[in-house]
C-alpha cells in the first residue's frame, strides 16, 4: 500500500537544520516566525523578502521555473512600469530563504526557548570543546563577530579563557557568523549560572606557576618576545583586596596612579610640565 504523501513530507525548516554543516542550528519555532514583530527591519536586508518567508513557512511560492513565459512578457513590455514584479528563480528564493531563517535564528536563540535549546547543545557539546589545555575541555559556544549577514563566518567563544576560535572542521566554514549574533554568547552565560561556576572550577583547578616554557629549567622571562602569552586571561582577583582594586579600576583611573602622575608631571619648581594629552583630557 503506498505511504500518504503528506506523512512523507518534512518541513523546510526541518530539512535546513538536517543539511550537512548545519549542527550548530535549532529549529525556529513557527510561532515565533509567524509573530511580525519578531521580523522587524528583516524585509530591507533580504531580497524577495515575502517570498521567502513563505517558502520558510512551506507556503506555495511562484517561481521564474513555473511561468517560463512570464520573463518574455515583462520583457516586452518596458514601457509599462506597472507590470507584475518578476518572479525569483529557484536558486535565487533558497538564497534569500536560508538567509532570512539565519537572521531570524539569531533574534531566536535570544528568547527563552531558543536559549535553552541552544543550552541543550551546549551541554551535549555538540559545538566543540576549547583546544587550550588549561580550559580542560571546556565546551565552545557559537558567536558572530558581527550582526551584519556577510561579513565573517561563525567563531566559537570559549567563556573560560574568553578567546574566539575557529571551528576545526571546515564543514562550518560557509556558516554566516550574523546567523548567531554577538549578543547570545554572554546572554547563555548570564542564563545559566553553572557555566561561570564550571569556568571557575577549571581557572582553580591549575596553578599557572607550575607551568611555563623553560630552558635548562629556567622560566623564560615574561618580557621575552618568546616568553608566557596570554597569562592575563588567568589573572582573576581572588582575595577582598584584589576584587575591591578590580571593581576601582574598571571603570576609573586609580586614585594612587592619578596622585603619582600629578606629581610626575612637576618639574623642579614646582611647575605643571606641558602635557598635551592631559590638556585635551580637561578640556
């Protein structure tokens, strides 16, 4: 007996995520695409706009392919400009549909459903882990250096070293990095406490002065063009001393380094020295 074809048919946004490179992608809900106010200010960034909506939606959409004549028709009517608006071609309409569900899938993963299904890949660690041995396999998360499509692909963010990766395998390298935005990474973290308490359980786990590039076993020195990189990442205030100097300096000059410029700043008599960058500063 043969099957329905309606039971055979799978959903354009169910086939989009089960393409090949597509693992970092959850499914849109259709509620939340069918909701406008989630789509504002996409119809100017995405060619046949309404088109591809609907073909996301698993609408019926004309195509160039289905009136072949149409494009003869317009063709020989230019003097008429209220002619019907030509049609896109198959090609042209997956195009711009798999660019309006990356721009929605990045306004998605920033709602509470979409946050958690991305928290459910992220606990599967079906993004990766951090290459750096100090992060202890910590799982990756995807971002965009920007919210523009076409500018960069996807990057992964580490949240315990808080550096940005590319991903190891090239099956992800035509992913568009605005499909994720730059917002989700910190927004993740915020949402669910226990990856903080994972990155701090790792940044205590080792002691950065056990380990070191050495010769003869003597440490190279830090100033060394060769010496210990990125050592900064780990040097997270721990005592009451250190995180009241981090919560002064992080928005402020300290008070201590502000009174030993003033005083640098005197010459012999007592006098200011011209500083150009302290003028433009007090001004």
């Amino acid at each position: 007996m043969p099957s329905d074809p309606e039971d055979d048919y799978i959903p354009w946004i169910q086939q989009f995520c089960e393409l090949f490179g597509h693992d970092y992608f959850v499914p849109v809900a259709q509620e939340f695409i069918e909701d406008d106010f989630n789509l504002t200010g996409l119809s100017s960034q995405v060619p046949y706009y309404r088109e591809a909506l609907y073909t996301i939606l698993d609408y019926q959409v004309e195509t160039a392919e289905d009136h072949p004549d149409e494009k003869a028709i317009l063709n020989g009517s230019h003097s008429n400009n209220n002619t019907k608006t030509e049609l896109p071609n198959k090609a042209l309409l997956a195009r711009s549909a798999e660019l309006l569900y990356g721009l929605i899938h990045a306004r998605y993963i920033i709602s509470k459903p979409g946050l958690t299904a991305m928290a459910s890949k992220f606990e599967r660690n079906e993004f990766g882990s951090c290459p750096r041995y100090f992060c202890d396999g910590m799982h990756l998360i995807p971002v965009g250096s920007t919210d523009m499509a076409g500018q960069e692909t996807v990057r992964l963010y580490c949240p315990c070293c808080n550096d940005i990766y590319i991903p190891s395998s090239s099956r992800y390298l035509n992913i568009d990095g605005a499909f994720f935005g730059t917002t989700f990474p910190g927004l993740l973290v915020k949402m669910f406490p226990e990856i903080e308490n994972q990155c701090r359980i790792r940044i205590n786990k080792f002691n950065q002065n056990d380990f070191g590039l050495k010769l003869f076993g003597f440490k190279i020195n830090e100033l060394s063009a060769s010496g210990p990189r990125m050592k900064w990442l780990k040097m997270h205030p721990k005592s009451s001393e250190e995180k009241d100097e981090y919560n002064n300096c992080e928005y402020s000059i300290p008070l201590d380094e502000v009174s030993t410029g003033d005083e640098s700043d005197m010459d012999d008599n007592g006098e200011d020295l011209d500083d150009d960058d302290k003028t433009m500063a007090s001004e």
